[in-house]
C-alpha cells in the first residue's frame, strides 16, 4: 500500500506539473500522448484503490455524477459589479472624481483586459480548492464546484506554503476556437448553434452534471484576490505577481498607467489589437493599484469607487419594429418594450429592446413596422437610437398605450407630472406578482426565488406580503422541486427576516417613488412604522429630500386601506416596525442642517447626504433659519447670496472634504 501511494502522489505531481505547462504557460514539454499514458495509469489505480482518491486529484477534472440542482453559496465578501464608462471624457471625469476623494496623488493604476465570460470565486483551504461559485447577485451566488474542478487552468491544489484560507476571483470563458468546434459539432447533428461563446460559457458552467462540462473545454483568467487569513499586501499587481506564483492564470497583457493619456493608449492598443484574440473581450478595466487608497475610496452601491469599466464602442445593428408590447410593474406601471426582428448584434440575438415610457417613443417618433437602429453595448440591455425615417413606406403605425390594462384590463390613468401611466387596480394579477418579487427579492429571504413565489401565487398560498410569514411547511412542500427538507428550510429563511431593520420593510412595501435612501431617511426621522403611517402631508413635506410629490405618494400609501391592514398583520408576524434612534451628540454635524448649492465633484447629491446623516447633521433643500452651514460647488444658484445675507457661514466643496477628514478642526 506504501508504494501505491507513493506512486499516485509521484504521479499527481507529474500531471498537476505538465498540466500547469500546458493550460497556464501555454509552453508543454511532453506530448499529449505522453500525458495520456500518465492520465490514464492514475486513474486505473484510483479504480482498484479508491480509499486514495482526494478533492485535489487530477483525475477530479472529468466530472461527478449529476446534482440535483445547484446550492446557493453566500459570499464572505461581496463580489461587486464594475461601474462603466464609455468615451475618455468620461474616463477623466472617473479620475477626476477619485482623486478629489483621498488625500493622496493617484499615479498607480493596473489596465486588464476585460474578459466577456462569467465571474467566479474560487476558496482554497489548505492548498487545496474546495468550493467555486458564481457571482450571482454580488451576495449570493451558486455553488459550480464540481464544474470549476473540470477547468484545467484552475489548480486543485497549490503547493509551498499559502494561507490557510483564501479566496480568488477570476472570469470563466470558452476560447473562441472551441466556441467553433462546438458549433461545428452541432451543425453535423443537425442541432441549431449556440449565439456567442459568453452565453455558452456560462451555460456549460452551470451544467448539472459535470461530465458534460468537461466536455466544453472551459478556460479562466484570475483578475484578483478576494481574500486571503494572514497574508498582507501592498498592491493590486503584488497580489497578481504573489496569485501567478501559486500556479494561477494571470492575463500577460497586464499593464501599469501612471495617468489618462497611459491608460487611454492601453484602450487604443487593444481596441484594434483585441480582434487577434482567442477570447471575446467587452473593454479595458483599470484599478486603482494601492490598496490603501481602495480602502480610502470604499464602495458606492454595489460598485467599486477604485475600478471601472471603460467599454469598447457600442455595437449597432438594423431591424425591424415589430410591435411594441407592454408589461405591468409592481406599482402598476405600464413600460413598454420594443418587439423586434430578430437580428445579431455582436453575436447576441436580440428579439426585445427598452423603450422605457411613452414620451421615450414619441420624442424617437418611433412607429411599429419602422426599420430601426439596435444598440448594444456590453451587457446593457438593447435599445433603439432612432428609426430610419427614409425607409418608411406609409403603412407604419403610430404608438398609443392602452386605455385598459393588458393584464386586468382595469382603467389606466397617467397622474400629472408623471412620466408612466399607471393602473390602477390594486388587484391586477401582474401588479401582485410583481410586488410579491420585489418584496422576498428586497428583503433578502434566502431559497425564494421568483419562481417559487410564482408557484405560491398560482396555488394561492400568498396573495400579499404577510402571507409569507403564515405559510406551512406542510403547505408548501408538495410544490415542484421542494419536498418537506427544502420546505422548512424555506419557512425558516422567511422568519429569519422578520429581523430586517424597518427601512429595508419600507423597502419592500411598493410604496412609488421610495428606495433605499428615502426609506432611510423616513426611517430615522420619524422611528416607526405607525409615526410614519400617521405623519400628514405637512409632516412629510418638512423632512429634508423628501418633497411634495414623494410626500403625496406616501400618504396616499398610507391612507390605503388594504396597506394599513397588510401592516397590521405584518405587525403580528412579528417584524420589526420600529428604529432606534442612535442620537450622538458627538458627532461632527449633531444638530445641524446642512444645505448644498451647485454641483460637487467630489459626491453625487445622494452620497453627499448619506455622509452628511452619518456624521449626525441633515441635509436641507433651501437656506433658512434652521440652516448652519451652506456648501458651495460649481454654478452654485442663490443659495449662497441668502446664506450671506443671514449670516449662515459658507464654505467650499474643498473646505466641506477637509472638515469631514478632520474632525478635530
């Protein structure tokens, strides 16, 4: 047994060693038929022996039986989107903005290819990989473990010493030359090819069963490391050197900026240089090097405020205009979407495009049977530019959104002021649907997926938000693809909820024209749900950025009947309906009212009242007795003179970043 082992480890080491030569260096130094022959002697002795078989095996690479389904893994640090620009223009007002934010000149960045194929996160424990996930929704993603093992540029074990845990992020592709061969394949069964090598990517990615994974050939550039217990670096291309050493696939066309005009030639070079590839690319991204400058610069959102994305031109394609269709939102809503003729634009069938509202179609003068300009650009969702007036033959047909709803058929009325017009059935099946979505989505109820809400809605088990917190087990475990495990596990992840925070329960409850930070503010000014739902229009005017036309949205939730029973029961299920209020008298701003005038390079409007909040002050919309500081940006309006005239001291956007940096000033 002694030699077995000896010679399944000897063995292990030569193919991990050839395999690394071949898929990473892209430099092998013995013949596939060589490495057949080793292949194939591991995987006869791990046959007769199978106690030996181990996680980091090679012979793991061919794939496992297929799973049931894919389990959900939540991120121990968010995977975050990349913002995106599109000119340099844009880039240079991204620099611009960053560097007003640190105390520090910014003259490190890292330029990297940015690769069209699926994010994931590969955790090693003790050398060894034991779980990769997909991006998901940055927080939650799914478990593809099995798959990544197939992916033979990914090393299933490191060898020397590595942190005992840590976590690397890198982009699932499949190279455009078996992207062809798998379409080739296809043609001479008879089956109809696949679109682009991104959607086949991840398609293959999220196989069930492994095996056929294997079959794709799959590929993965690392761009970064997540997270590592005990390992302290400096920089983003330190990490890259440190994650290369370690067997990983680094991009080789990498590349050090000191400026603009640097990171501007990297895009050029590869704008012209990218169509040599072997892999599908959708723009340059470019980090800011320091880590502590990253650390400095935080998230906005769910973005990075160090990285983005500066995208290749836009890909434009003609077609016709079909119909314009209309889907119903959670607030009743009626957006409209352009039905098209199907046509690829860069290797996308596109068959839909936004159009996003009534006055959108009438400003384009778009007209169903117009021939139509198609835009796609990165993973944005297509749109029209504009029609080509001088392709019309006279029997095109002029918009007009429906009297009736198309869902329930109720009236649709469009309020004054309003973009969208609305129905206003409060029983509209698409409506309920919709917000049912939107609240298990908001508040985070983990296995609740919108399919599954869909069922219950079908089988009327829920017909509003605080049936979720009634639902048997019993009930809900003859649904298909639960069973009584999947279902009391579900029950359980609805009542974890219940502990949200009441902002977020804001969040969830449809209420038009409230997002994130307006139902924080609702929420720390007033404490409760019932001081909220008692307020009046007066009440919820005087409250800094909420004016009289989210004010009038509020109150017209709240006055609602069906609203104050569905709180009610909520309230009886036992979620949270109040804040506590954290008063600290300490704080930089306590107590006072702070009014912005003109533009700030430095925050949006939104990021400057959520600092403003968090260092204990409130941000007003106009200067008045109640205002202490007035904060001056570009073409400030006459704010500022009536600040003088009060005496109300003014200062600065830059004066405004050093009193926030420096509070002891």
């Amino acid at each position: 047994m002694i030699e077995i082992s000896r010679r399944i480890k000897k063995l292990r080491e030569l193919l991990n060693h050839h395999n690394y030569r071949y898929h990473v260096l892209d430099d092998p130094e013995i013949s596939d038929e060589s490495y057949d022959v080793l292949y194939r002697e591991l995987i006869d002795i791990e046959r007769e022996y199978p106690q030996f078989v181990t996680l980091d095996s090679p012979s793991m690479r061919i794939g496992a039986e297929p799973a049931d389904g894919l389990s959900t893994v939540r991120h121990p640090s968010p995977l975050l989107s990349l913002g995106n620009v599109f000119d340099s223009e844009e880039l240079e007002k991204w620099i611009s903005r960053i560097s007003d934010l640190v105390d520090t000149d910014i003259d490190e960045y890292v330029c990297e290819l940015k690769y069209d194929g699926l994010a994931v996160a590969l955790t090693y424990e003790d050398g060894v990989f034991v779980q990769g996930a997909t991006r998901g929704d940055g927080a939650v993603g799914e478990d593809v473990t099995a798959n990544l093992r197939t992916v033979r540029s990914i090393p299933l074990s490191i060898n020397g010493e590595v942190p005992r845990r840590f976590e690397v992020r890198g982009e699932v592709y499949l190279p455009i030359t078996e992207f062809d061969r798998i379409n080739e394949e296809r043609t001479a069964l008879g089956e109809s090819k696949y679109a682009n090598p991104r959607n086949t990517a991840a398609g293959s990615l999220r196989q069930l069963d492994s095996r056929e994974t294997s079959k794709r050939n799959l590929d993965i550039a690392i761009y970064s490391l997540g997270w590592a217990e005990g390992l302290t670096l400096s920089t983003h291309a330190e990490a890259l050197e440190w994650l290369s050493s370690c067997g990983f696939k680094i991009s080789v066309h990498n590349r050090p900026a000191r400026n603009l005009e640097e990171i501007t030639q990297y895009y050029l070079d590869w704008q012209i240089a990218r169509q040599d590839l072997n892999y599908g690319t959708d723009g340059i991204v470019v980090k800011v090097n320091r880590f502590d400058i990253q650390q400095s610069l935080g998230d906005v959102g769910r973005e990075p405020r160090w990285a983005i994305a500066y995208k290749w031109p836009a890909a434009q394609s003609v077609t016709k205009l079909l119909d314009i269709g209309i889907n119903v939102g959670r607030t009743g809503s009626l957006n409209p979407y352009a039905i098209l003729e199907p046509i690829q634009v860069s290797g996308v069938t596109i068959t839909h495009a936004t159009l996003h509202s009534e006055e959108d179609i009438f400003r384009k003068d778009l007209r169903i049977g117009d021939h139509v300009v198609v835009q796609r650009a990165g993973d944005v969702i297509p749109q029209i530019l504009r029609p080509l007036e001088e392709l019309r033959t006279g029997d095109e047909v002029v918009f007009a959104m429906p009297n009736d709803c198309p869902s329930c058929g109720g009236s649709v009325v469009r309020d004054v002021g309003e973009a969208a017009h609305y129905c206003m059935n409060r029983n509209c099946l698409a409506q309920v649907q919709e917000s049912l979505v939107h609240f298990v989505m908001t508040m985070d109820i983990d296995g609740l997926g919108e399919q599954t809400v869909r069922q219950l809605f079908e089988e009327q088990l829920v017909r509003n938000p605080a049936d979720f917190y009634f639902l048997d087990p019993q009930q809900i475990a003859v649904l298909p693809g639960l069973g009584e495990k999947s279902a009391f596990k579900l029950v359980s992840n609805i009542q974890i909820s219940k502990n949200h925070p009441l902002e977020q329960l804001l969040m969830s409850l449809n209420i038009r024209h409230v997002g994130r930070e307006t139902a924080t503010i609702l929420a720390e000014q007033f404490g409760s749900m019932e001081a909220i739902l008692d307020a009046d229009i007066d009440q919820l005017s005087s409250v800094p950025s909420i004016g009289p036309k989210i004010a009038e949205s509020i109150q017209k939730w709240s006055r609602d009947p069906v609203i104050q029973s569905l709180v009610k029961r909520l309230d009886v299920a036992g979620l949270r309906m109040t804040r506590e209020k954290q008063s600290d008298d300490s704080a930089l701003l306590s107590g006072l009212e702070v009014v912005i005038t003109g533009r700030l390079d430095a925050f949006t409007r939104s990021e400057a009242e959520i600092k403003i909040r968090e260092l204990g002050g409130v941000l007003g919309r106009n200067v008045t007795g109640r205002t202490s500081l007035v904060v001056v940006g570009d073409n400030p309006g006459t704010k500022i003179e009536q600040a003088r005239e009060r005496a109300i001291k003014v200062i600065t956007e830059q004066e405004f970043l050093d009193l926030i940096r420096s509070p002891n000033q």
